[in-house]
C-alpha cells in the first residue's frame, strides 16, 4: 500500500525551520522601511531596502532549478544560514544605505536558495493523494511566518529599537541553523522522457509554461499584500490607531491556523476554483474595508477578511502550479511561485511607494484592492487543463 502518512519526522523539520525562517526574514522585510523612513525621512528609499532584497531573491531562484539537482541541498542550506546570519550580524548599528542595500542583496539571495530548498524538500515528501493538504500545512508555516514577522518587528521598533530588532533576527536566523540541522538530505532523480536521454537546459528548467498561469495570479495578489508588509504602519498613523495595527498580523495568523486545515482538504476533494473565488472575495472586500478604516472595529474585520484570502491564496496558487508539472519540475514550479511572489512584493513596494506619496494610504489600500479584481477576472476566464504527473524521488 502506498506510503499516505503526512506528517513524519523530516516533513515536521522542514516545517519548523521554515517557519523560523519566514519570522525572521518578515521581521527584516516590515522593519527595515520603517527604520530607513525615519533616518532618511524619505519613503522612496525605504521601500528600496524591500526591493532590493526581493529582486535579488527573483534572480536566483531560476538557476535553483536546474541546480537542485546537482547541489547536496542540506549542506546548501546550512551555508546559506550561516552566511545570512553574518549579514545580520553586520547590520547592526547600521544606517548607511551603502551598507545595508549590499547586505540586504546578499540576504535576498540566500533567500531565494534556501526557501526554494525548503519548498523542494516539502513537496517532495507529501504523498500524492494529499498534496493539498501538505503543501497547505506547509505553506501555512511560511504564511505565519509572514504575518509574525512584520508584527514582532513593529513592536520592537515601538518599544525599543532597530538594534534590538536585528539582535533578536540573530537568533532567530540561528535557531534556523539548529534546526536545519536535522533536517534530512534529499536528493532528486531525473528520469528523461521516453525515447530521449537529453536532459532539459537551464532554462526549461527554470520555467514551465503550464505553472505560469497560477504563479501569476499569485504575483497579483503578492502585488496588493507589499502595501500591508510595508505601509500599515502609515496607515495606522494617518487613520490614528496608534500602534494597534500589529494586530493586523497576530488575526491574520490566527484565521490561517483556523482555516488552513480546511483549504488542503478542500483543494484535494473539489479543486482550486472552491477555494480561488472565495479567496479572492475576502480579499477585495478586506482592501476596501482599509481604504476606509478610521476606528478599530472596522480595521480588525478587514483584518479577519483579508486574514482569509491570504490564507487561502498562496497555498492553493503553490498546490495547483506543483500538480500541473512532473516531479522533476517540481523544483520548478516551487521556484516560479516564490519568484512571482516575490516579485509582486517587490513591484508593489515601488509602486504602492509611489502611490503614497502622491496620495493617501487609504487611497493606496483603495487601488490594490484592484489587482484581486484582475486576479479574479483572469481566473474567471482562465482554460483548464487536466494533468496526469509521474516522478521518481530518491531518498
């Protein structure tokens, strides 16, 4: 009988170190605009630390594919943490942008390689019958992660300081190591389609055509979420919440741990269109809520709707681009979802930036509620295709 069991002891590891992880790096994604903003009074170049960092992660990622392969992932991922904690390690006290841009780069790449690793590795190890379920739970980690972070380092902007904020993403990275160390080396099998011997190039494997159209509704959405990771804190200022809106985060972590063993379950039984259209109905409705948001009551419902979509949305996207590719352009797809994640942060930290100083937050959170609704429309027209995947994993 085929092996069905999800959460054995090397996808449990996987899980915890890539939630350390995800904290820390969110901890610096939230907390480097904000410190740079108030030392250089100039949001532009906040929004730089972001971009930077995610640029650096989008042009990585692609030769992870073909490389993944090759490379003996444990060890990869071990030097990569060690290598980023040094770069913590070096931002502290630090205000020179031409220190911190170099530094954050080299973050962004050792980012890009150790979450496509991770990713890798995860959904390497999720039975088949239950992929939706495991990349859910996986993705979940990752989601929290997201949320936790940007809210651990706004409070400890508030209540003490941005040396204290790197100090405490130290140890985080850290434990990120210690943890890394039990993870389980995995070592991916090609098997070459039948009647040929030619393995694919580099760039077949850094991109599938069949994962593009999930990988880019996911970017969509990611280009809307840039404008909660960077700007909620200059909404709570110009809506006067005060320093409540951390809160934002904490509910939407506590909706996802709600919700998120539904959603697997339900992209296994029904498919992604039971999830996406849904998903992507809180979310409008939760941008709108924000553009509109002058008292707490309200901030925490838009909270609680757009803690759903974001639940939903990434996991779902991430299942339905890993299901349309073979095992051996898993890799691949993992790769094409981070990236394009990564890139609408990226892209929507300049120009939801740029929005800001033009306008007001609200009328910021008023436009990214837009790119749902074509998130929405393209799926609504998207062409369904059905996929049957063999692979090979070699432990």
């Amino acid at each position: 009988m085929k092996e069905t069991k999800l959460w054995t002891v090397p996808f449990t590891m996987i899980v915890l170190t890539t939630f350390i992880f995800f904290i820390c790096v969110q901890m610096l994604t939230a907390g480097f605009p904000v410190y740079i903003a108030g030392v250089q009074h100039d949001t532009a170049k906040a929004g730089i630390m972001t971009t930077a960092f995610m640029i650096a992660a989008i042009i990585t990622r692609p030769f992870m594919g073909a490389l993944l392969h090759k490379m003996n992932m444990k060890r990869t991922l071990l030097i990569v943490f060690a290598v980023m904690t040094v770069t913590l390690v070096l931002s502290y006290n630090q205000s020179a942008l031409s220190i911190l841009i170099p530094l954050r780069i080299i973050q962004g790449i050792g980012f890009g390689i150790n979450t496509t690793i991770l990713a890798t590795m995860a959904t390497n190890r999720i039975p088949g019958n239950r992929l939706g379920e495991g990349i859910g739970y996986f993705g979940m980690a990752t989601s929290l992660g997201t949320t936790l972070g940007p809210m651990v380092a706004l409070s400890l902007l508030h209540s003490f300081s941005f040396n204290i904020m790197i100090i405490s993403s130290v140890i985080l990275m850290a434990l990120s190591f210690v943890f890394a160390i039990t993870v389980k080396n995995l070592k991916l099998s090609y098997t070459p389609p039948k009647g040929t011997e030619k393995k694919p190039s580099l760039l077949q494997y850094a991109f599938d055509s069949r994962a593009l159209l999930p990988v880019f509704l996911v970017m969509l959405f990611y280009f809307g979420f840039a404008g909660i990771i960077n700007f909620i804190d200059g909404l709570g200022k110009e809506a006067n919440l005060g320093s409540h809106v951390s809160l934002f985060f904490l509910i939407n972590a506590v909706i996802m741990v709600v919700i998120r063993p539904f959603t697997g379950r339900i992209y296994d039984r029904f498919g992604h269109k039971y999830l996406v259209y849904p998903g992507a109905l809180c979310g409008i409705i939760g941008l709108v809520l924000l553009s509109n948001t002058y008292s707490m009551p309200m901030f925490i419902l838009a909270a609680i709707l757009y803690g759903v979509a974001y639940g939903i949305m990434q996991p779902t996207f991430q299942a339905w681009a890993v299901s349309r590719v073979e095992v051996d352009k898993r890799p691949t797809a993992n790769a094409m979802t981070l990236s394009f994640m990564d890139l609408g942060v990226a892209l929507g930290s300049l120009v939801l930036g740029s929005i800001v100083s033009h306008t007001t937050f609200h009328m910021m959170y008023a436009y990214s509620s837009l790119l749902v609704v074509a998130l929405l429309i393209l799926y609504f027209f998207r062409k369904t295709t059905t996929q049957t995947q063999k692979y090979t994993v070699e432990q």
